[in-house]
C-alpha cells in the first residue's frame, strides 16, 4: 500500500464522527491541563503565593466540559437544545442540591478573599489544624494529633477563622505571678536578661510587661515576647522551663493561693477554752452509760 493509499484510508477513518469527537475530547483534556497550570502560573508572578487548587480545578473542569459539548456536536447533537435541557435540568438539580451548590460558591469567595493558603496553621471554630488542600466543596485540615478534618466551604465563610502562619512572627504571652513582698521592678528586670539571653527571642519588638491584677496572695502580671514563625512553638514549651528556674536561682517567689477560715461558734472565749474539758466527762458518762466502748 502506497503512502498515498494510507494518507486516504486515514483521512477516511479521521473523518467519521466518533474519531473526530475522540480528537477533540482529547485536546480538550490537554488544553484543560495547560490552561490550570497558565492560571497557576499567573497566580504565582501576580500575588508571589501559591494558586488555590479549587482555582485550577475550576478552569480544568470548564475547558472539559466545553471539550465535552464540542464532541457531542460531531455526532449531530443540537447545542442549543443540549443547554436548553441542561439549563432544566440545572435548575431542578439546584432545588435538590442548595447545599452543594452553596458550597461551590463559597468556595468562589474563597478564592477572592484568600484568608489562608495550603500548608497555613488555622483556627476554624474549635478546630485547630494545618490546611491540607482548598477544594471546590470543601476545605480539609490536618490537625496537630493527626486527625483528618473536612469542613464544608459554606461554614468556613460564615465562621471565625483565625489565620496563625498569615504573618512571619507572633507575640507569646506567659501569665505569671510574684509574691506580694517581690520588687517589682526587680523582677522585669530579671524577665528582660532572660529574653536577652534567649536566642529565638526577637530584640525588635521588645519584651512587654502589663501589670493584671492585685491577685488574693500575689501580684499577676503579663511578659509577652516576640518569636518567628519557626521558633513560637518551641518558645512556649522551653521558656516556662527557664523562667521557673531563674526565679528560683534569684530568690523570687511564686506564691501558692492561701486562703485563711475563721469559724464563729457563737461562744463565749470562757465556754471555749472550757469546752475540752466539759466534752472529756460527757465522753466517759456516755461510755459508762452505754457499756464499754471499743
């Protein structure tokens, strides 16, 4: 068979409707994959962030649904009837899908509003975690025990979130409390070498301190200190540590609530002192009265 023999017979097998509506669905698919990763890429150079993936799945699944209509065309299906029908069906499909369809929207505002991005530490609710993906129905958070939470988009909206990786540093706070006799001053100025001294403590802004409270049996105050991103977290565990122990090495007490009880008998001071004695002779009548006691 000559090689113009073989051009025909695949120009005869290109030309049937089913190798047509093939080719096209195909570079439908390709196109879909190329148009997610231009948009990707656009996110990345305008916004220097990573792109939200329910955003390239959106474009992904619009370029293959037109790749899917334009295959069915080849087999003499109307279009306008097709989006006709599909306009129906939408409409009684939204009536039974509110839900659904309410998520994907929120999943649009989502994407304009960008309160936090894959791999952030969040707070949604009570639920703390890592975001592990942004979808168009949900988005999914890995949380610090390792358990796998999906929280629909439309309660993400209309909840509180609470971005904690949105800036490169953050603020620790320690409640403390000193004994009533302590100087004060004294004793931020221990809490200042400390944080000098501490290497993950940040000089810029500078440690903090905001008197709470005249407490029951100590003085309540607030040392906050400035650390990275990378460094909050071992901060918090390892600075209660050093802070107990320099105050033990400078002599500062942590005092331990004391509360004092004063019972009112309704006695004379002479009935008491008395009362002893009095409970001694009834206690050996009542023995005798009653037998020997054991």
């Amino acid at each position: 068979m000559s090689a113009i023999e073989i051009w025909h017979e695949l120009g005869d097998i290109l030309s049937t409707s089913w190798a047509r509506a093939i080719i096209i669905f195909s570079l439908s698919l390709l196109a879909a994959w190329a148009a997610s990763r231009a948009v990707a890429g656009f996110v990345r150079r305008t916004t220097e962030s990573e792109p939200p993936l329910i955003l390239q799945r959106l474009v992904f699944y619009l370029v293959v649904i037109v790749g899917v209509l334009s295959a069915l065309n080849q087999f003499g299906f109307d279009l306008g009837v097709l989006l006709g029908a599909a306009g129906v069906l939408t409409v009684a499909v939204g009536f039974a899908a509110q839900t659904s369809f309410s998520n994907i929207i929120s999943g649009l505002f989502l994407i304009a509003e960008r309160p936090f991005v894959v791999n952030d530490i969040v707070r949604v609710g009570t639920t703390d975690g890592r975001v592990h993906s942004i979808d168009m129905m949900s988005v999914t958070l890995r949380t610090f025990d390792n358990l796998f939470v999906r929280i629909p988009n439309e309660m993400i909206v209309k909840s509180e979130i609470t971005n904690m990786s949105r800036f490169p540093i953050r603020r620790c706070d320690f409640q403390l409390r000193v004994a009533y006799d302590e100087d004060i001053e004294r004793v931020y100025d221990v809490l200042r070498e400390l944080a000098h001294q501490y290497p993950a403590c940040l000089e810029e802004p500078v440690p903090t301190f905001v008197f709470r409270n005249f407490g029951p049996s100590s003085l309540e105050f607030q040392f906050s200190i400035w650390a990275t991103q990378a460094d909050f977290y071992n901060m918090r565990n390892e600075l209660p540590i050093l802070i107990r122990q320099t105050f033990e090495d400078k002599g500062i007490r942590i005092p331990f609530p004391k509360s004092e009880v004063s019972v009112d008998t309704g006695t004379s001071p002479e009935a008491a002192a008395a009362a002893p004695q009095a409970g001694g002779v009834a206690g050996v009548g009542a023995s005798g009265a009653g037998g020997p006691s054991v």
